[in-house]
C-alpha cells in the first residue's frame, strides 16, 4: 500500500482527452463524476485544486470547425469560446453538490515573475480558505508562444506554488508502461523512482489530436511537483472514482516517488 491516506492538500489535472468525445464534444457524465468526486473529497476535510483542460477543444467544437486552429490567433479564439462553456459547467454540476468553484487562468510569467508568483499564491490559498475548489487553465486567450503552458506542467507549476502533498494525473492511459503500450508484452511501471532518458524515450508523443500532451509532458510534470516535494500518480481517467482508489494508498496507476 502507498502511504497517501493522509494526504491533506491535492492536486488534481484532467485532460482533454479525458473530458470529451472523439468528436471534441464535452464528455457531461465524466465531468459532472469528476465534480461529484471532488466536492466529496473536498467535504472529507481535505484541499483539492482542479486543473483542466479542453478549453481549445470545445471552443473549436462549438464553431463547428473540423480541426484545432494551427496559428496563435486561431488557438485564443478558441480558447475564449472554450473557456466560457468549459467553466459554465463545471459551475452547474458543482453547484449540484453544493460546492463553490472559482477560476483561475495562469501563464508562464505567474512561474517567472517573483511578485506575480506571490499573488498566485495568495489567491489560491485565500480560496482555499474560503472552502472554494480553484479550477485552473493556461490562459490561453492572452499567452504568445513564449509563455504558453501545456496543463500537464501547468499542473506541476500549481502543485509547486500550493505546495500539495499529491498531484494525480488523469489521462487517457492507466499508467507509464516500459513500452508502447499497444505492442505486446507492455507492463505498466507502478513505481518510478527515477525518471532516466530511457523512460523518456519510451514515452512518446501526444495520445490524441484533441490533447496537447502525452506521456512525456507527464513525466515532465512530474520532476517538476518533486521539487516541492510533491508525489505524482498517473491513472486512467475514465472513471474518476479511481481517485478514492489513489488516496486509500492501492497500488494503480504509476505512482511517481521521487
């Protein structure tokens, strides 16, 4: 068993994969699970951070374009048609589990900028104190190319600046295995101690045309949380009750001890 159940502050990032379709439609019941599993947690005593994804996705979806804009320009568009939808429904299915959510966009200058940092900070723990569940995004509207943020290091960067005990990686794999997972004889890793360039080089690339990540960035984001000490676990999004799972201490996904 994994020591986690005690467990006060997390850090919880979903991706876009996770939360839509394969045609870049909103996945509803996956997210009003993921607010019905957070809202508990968060009643359980303990402090959770959502940071999400999908903003570009569901902006693309809802103007009816076949494919995710290339250029700069394209991606804000999209991102501020997404982020409205995005945060009006997480709003409705939190509010169904009576819990508040307040939102909080984020570029690389937040990580950089000493005085931009210690705001942050101090948002975030005022919401918390507040019984608020801060849900965060890259600010993709207003980022250039210099300061855009992929969620899955954006997730690291929060986990950072918060301090939490836990960051969980929900994803569209169940884990880091030894190879691609697709060929045969693939094992998932449950424990890494050590991320070498080997594990790099098995992790590839993006999963989906939908996401921006892949297995790479998570291991990214992952060095990254360890330098607040900070624990990281990679599991399968699909059904966000495996959360329970990971802070009871079983033994799923790939658990980061670094």
């Amino acid at each position: 068993m994994r020591d986690l159940q005690n467990t006060k502050r997390l850090v919880i990032k979903v991706g876009t994969s996770t939360l839509t379709y394969d045609n870049g439609s909103l996945n509803l019941k996956r997210i009003e699970e993921l607010a019905r599993v957070i809202a508990d947690i968060n009643n359980s005593g303990k402090e959770v951070i959502l940071v999400t994804s999908a903003a570009i996705s569901v902006g693309t979806q809802r103007l009816g374009l076949l494919t995710r804009p290339f250029e700069l320009t394209g991606k804000q568009a999209m991102s501020a048609v997404g982020q409205c939808q995005l945060m009006s429904i997480y709003d409705e299915f939190f509010r169904r589990y009576n819990q508040i959510i307040g939102q909080i966009l984020i570029t690389k200058d937040v990580v950089e900028d000493q005085q931009m940092h210690k705001n942050t900070t101090n948002t975030f723990n005022t919401l918390l104190q507040y019984n608020v569940i801060p849900v965060v995004n890259a600010n993709d509207t207003i980022s250039t190319e210099e300061t855009t943020l992929d969620n899955d290091n954006l997730s690291a960067y929060v986990a950072n600046i918060v301090k939490a005990d836990l960051l969980i990686i929900l994803t569209d794999i169940d884990g880091l295995y030894d190879r691609n997972p697709n060929l045969a004889g693939a094992k998932l890793i449950s424990e890494v101690k050590e991320i070498t360039e080997t594990i790099y080089k098995n992790a590839g690339g993006a999963g989906t045309n939908r996401g921006t990540g892949g297995m790479e960035t998570k291991l990214m984001a992952a060095e990254i949380a360890a330098q607040s000490q900070t624990k990281t676990i990679i599991v399968s999004g699909e059904n966000p009750s495996l959360i329970y799972d990971v802070l009871s201490g079983k033994e799923i996904g790939t658990y980061f001890n670094l």
